[in-house]
C-alpha cells in the first residue's frame, strides 16, 4: 500500500510539473518579461521535482524491505544490510504526507524499539541516505540552479530569454525588489510617469531667438540654411560659443536678475516692568533729622520705665 502511495503521489506531482514549466514560459514571454514572478515559479517546480526523485527512491526501499520481511521478521535485531533501508524510511514518513509510510514506522519502531526509532528521526549517527535527505531539505535551492531551470524552460518552449551571469554559485535566490513590475500596471497609464521634457530655463538664452535657431534637448543650435552649401550660419557670433572641433555650440549663461528686496521688518514686543519698592522721602534738614532722632529717644526711655535715681530717692522717703 505505501508503495501504491507513493507511486501515485510521484505522479500527481509529476503533471503539475508540466503545467508549472508552462506557466513558467508565458511569464518571460510576456512583454516586459515578468522575471521575478518567474524566478519564483521556478523555485517551486524545483521542490516538485526534488520531491518527485525523493518518493521515487522511498518507492525502491519500501520495495526491497517487502522482499526481505522474512528476514525482518526472523532476526531480533536490524540487519546491518538494512539499517540505512529502514531509517531512511522512518526519517522521511515524518516530512512527507503518506499515512501507509506512517503507519510502517509505528511497526518497526515497536520491533526494533524506541531508542532505535529516536535515532532514526533524529537522523543519529547520519545512517539516512544523503540523496533522500538533501531532497527533503527545507533549504532554498541555489540562484544558479534557479536560473539553470529557467534557461531550460526558455529553451524548450522557444522563448528568447538571456540572463546575466551569476557570480557566486552557492547564494540563495535574492527577494524580488519589482524591477520587473510595469508602472500603474492596472491602468495602463505608466507614461503620465515619465519623466517631462527637458527644457531650456528662462534666463539662460535670448527670449528672441534670431533666425535659422530654435530650442532643442540639447542646447541652442542652428538648424535650416543661411550659409554657403545650405549650412547653417550664425546670425550673431557673439551670442554663442563655438568649438573649433565641430562640438555643438554652448549657451552663455546670463546673469541672474537682482530683485530689490524690500528690508523685513521684525516687531520686537517690549521689556516687562519690573515694580520699584518706594523710597522714603529725603528730610528737608539736618535739624529736622535731630529733631526725629531725639524724638525717637525720648519715646525709647518712657517706653524703658523710670531710671535709677528717681528709684533711689523713693526707697529713701519710704524708710524715713
């Protein structure tokens, strides 16, 4: 049954190849050929191909286990002729969708063991079959071999495809940056995004050109007759530079037009007031501050009380 499986799944992966390879060439087809959509596509058939080669090398090892299951049965440990056949079963029933592969690792995991069946997933001590497990790698596959793919696929269905050389053989496939997406894709009006024409700037020739000169993208050059042998000629030698060498003539730059800038005139808001504590006003004389000081003195010794004489006296009236 696993085998059937397999056999059956080879196939379904095989026919979508061949619709992947066509899809493929319609993307470089196409005018401007969409390469990134391709370089995608074509990382995909790859997987579908590794994966093809990897069911088809599971389909002989299940087969040469279905012929030695006598042996199987009969010895109590793995032949050692069989061991890189069996683990490479167990490992790949885990990365592949097979429920008969499955299903045959749960009865040899329940023979040989489960530290056996342990190792065997755990790919322990490297016993899998190498072209198995790069197959079912989960690495990308190489920007060589994807470009490799492509060429082929150009080839095959007559498609006129040239890509640069690529350097480094090893690197992975970059990400798409949309170099190969048109602009405004779903419109179709990419050339309102063009660039604008160059023009001459005002200032740099004459508002009146003279006859026989007219502006192109390069310059200002002289086009129609005026000269012998229907050459142009230069109405003006001093408006122009010309080159000895036959080089088109160059324009002289005119100055740049001064403009009388009016000054700006900037508001500056005022200070704050800061408020002055208020000052005691000046005495008219110097007799007038004795009078106060002697005033003030005077209130001091009332405030004080009596002084020692006047107390003497009374004490003395008293004992008497």
């Amino acid at each position: 049954m696993a085998v059937h499986r397999l056999q059956i799944s080879a196939s379904k992966k095989s026919n979508s190849i061949k619709n992947q390879k066509r899809e493929i060439a319609k993307l470089l087809e196409e005018s401007p050929p969409k390469e990134e959509k391709a370089r995608i596509r074509a990382e995909a058939l790859i997987r579908e191909d590794n994966m093809v080669e990897a069911l088809e090398i599971l389909e002989l090892q299940c087969e040469l286990l279905h012929e030695r299951m006598r042996l199987v049965e009969t010895s109590k440990e793995c032949p050692g002729d069989l061991v890189q056949t069996v683990k490479t079963l167990m490992w790949a029933s885990a990365r592949i969708d097979n429920p008969e592969l499955n299903e045959v690792k749960k009865q040899l995991c329940y023979k040989y063991g489960k530290k056996f069946g342990e190792e065997a997933l755990a790919n322990i001590p490297n016993e899998v079959n190498e072209r198995v497990l790069h197959k079912l790698s989960i690495q990308p596959p190489t920007a060589f071999l994807v470009q490799r793919y492509m060429i082929e696929i150009a080839n095959q269905f007559n498609v006129e495809y040239d890509p640069p050389e690529i350097q480094d053989t090893m690197a992975s496939m970059a990400a798409p940056t949309g170099f190969s997406v048109p602009v405004a894709p779903g419109s179709q009006f990419g050339s309102v995004y063009a660039e604008p024409e160059v023009r001459m700037p005002p200032g740099q020739v004459p508002a009146a050109l003279p006859p026989g000169w007219e502006y192109t993208n390069d310059g200002l050059l002289a086009v129609g007759g005026g000269g012998e042998g229907g050459a142009a000629s230069n109405p003006n030698p001093n408006l122009f530079n010309t080159d000895p060498q036959g080089l088109p003539p160059q324009t002289k730059s005119a100055p740049p037009p001064t403009v009388n800038a009016e000054p700006e005139v900037v508001y500056v808001p005022p200070a704050p007031q800061v408020p002055v504590a208020p000052q005691a006003p000046p005495a008219e004389s110097k007799q007038e501050e004795e009078e106060m000081t002697r005033d003030e003195s005077k209130g001091d010794d009332e405030k004080s009380g009596p002084k020692y004489d006047d107390l003497a006296a009374r004490f003395d009236a008293l004992r008497r």
